[in-house]
C-alpha cells in the first residue's frame, strides 16, 4: 500500500499497448469477445450501495494506486460486476458467508470502525488513516458490527486483496505496463529459454534505450 507511482519515463515496456494485438493472429475471436466485455463493463455501482462503494474504492485506491497520467483501471467496477453476476472461485473459507454477504460485511466493518475511531466515514479518512485499520485487518486485530477479527482477517486477505489485485492484473493496461500480450491462443509462444522473446512479444527497455524500444513496442503485434 503505497502512493509511490511510477513514472511514465521509467516504463519498462515504452510504446507498448496490447490492445494494439487486437486485430492480428495473436489474438482469436474468444479473446476478442472476453476482453471487448471487460472493457465495456459500467464504471458505476450496480450491486453495492453508495456508501459501500465509496468504502471499496478508497481501499481500492490504496491496495493499488494508480498513476493519473493515464486512466486508471476500474477496479471497483470490477469487483461490483463481479458480485453483481455473483461469479465464485468454486470455494470459501467455512469462517465466512457467501460471497456477496461477506463483502457487504466487510466493508461495514470498515465503515463502522472509521466511524467509532474517526467520527467520519472510511472514505473520508485521509490515507494514512486508512491504511492503518486495513493493516489491522489483514493482521487480525480488527472486528466490528457482529464480525469477529478472524472473520475480517479472511475477509481482508482472502478478498480485498485478491479481488482487487485480480481484477488490476485482467486489464489490459496492467497487461501493457509488464509487457504481457494477452492469453496464447492462437499463436503461442515457442522462445520458452530465459531471455529469449518471440518476435511478437514486448521489448523490455533500458534506461539507455528507452526511446529506441519506443519505437520498436509500437511495431509489435
């Protein structure tokens, strides 16, 4: 949890947008239709009320900062859809409820321990404030409103965390900024040695050839 960003001079993969493989043999019409509904989905809470959205986008914003020279991925949007279509991971820890409760839960905790501590909601809270009570969280120090601090430990690391960062590294923004082209097939990839790439594949720069690898990302589909 930090407010560090990177910089868009230190990218380690300059000129590269995956979306750019949209049209060509490195992607199929399966990949086409999952990622053309990942993009399109509603940047507003359809499943969490409005309290409860702005709880979920501040710890969104400090599980994962985003840099404001771009747009940002939408992670709360993501982790709405994903409660509003009610899609599991097929498991759950027995200490918890079903997903969409334990959400709606957790996120009451938070705001119910900002309130008793601050005298303000969780989203309001400055940053360092925040970060303090999801380090309780995720340490098991932090139980409120009927949640025991077991109970909000599950919720913190097997949730917050995971959802969120799950839903960062699915979008293609997170995919250009570590140089992944997206899911293999069709193409493949047949350079598996380390420090081999297929012709298709990002360069990784250095910081003597930012500008030259620039140029040749922009190339690569």
């Amino acid at each position: 949890m930090s407010d560090t960003l990177p910089n868009p001079l230190d990218e380690r993969y300059p000129g590269y947008d995956v979306l750019d493989k949209r049209l060509t043999p490195s992607w199929n019409d399966a990949t086409r239709r999952v990622i053309d509904a990942r993009l399109a989905v509603p940047r507003e809470a359809r499943f969490l009320n409005a309290l409860e959205w702005r709880t979920l986008s501040a710890l969104c914003d400090r599980v994962m900062p985003q840099p404001t020279y771009r747009p940002p991925v939408p992670l709360a949007a993501y982790v709405d859809q994903k409660l509003l279509s009610d899609t599991r991971p097929g498991f759950r820890d027995a200490a918890l409820p079903p997903q969409r409760e334990t959400w709606k839960n957790g996120l009451a905790v938070f705001e119910a321990e900002a309130m008793a501590r601050h005298d303000q909601s969780f989203h309001a809270l400055t940053p360092s404030e925040q970060e303090a009570l999801m380090i309780e969280a995720g340490a098991g120090r932090l139980g409120h409103a009927g949640w025991s601090a077991e109970q909000m430990q599950l919720f913190f690391n097997g949730h917050v965390l995971t959802d969120i960062l799950g839903a960062y590294y699915a979008h293609p923004t997170a995919w250009s900024e570590i140089g992944f082209g997206g899911p293999a097939s069709p193409r493949g990839y047949v350079r598996m040695q380390n420090d081999r790439r297929d012709p298709w594949e990002a360069i990784e720069a250095t910081p003597e050839t930012v500008e030259k690898t620039r140029k040749e990302n922009r190339n690569v589909r």
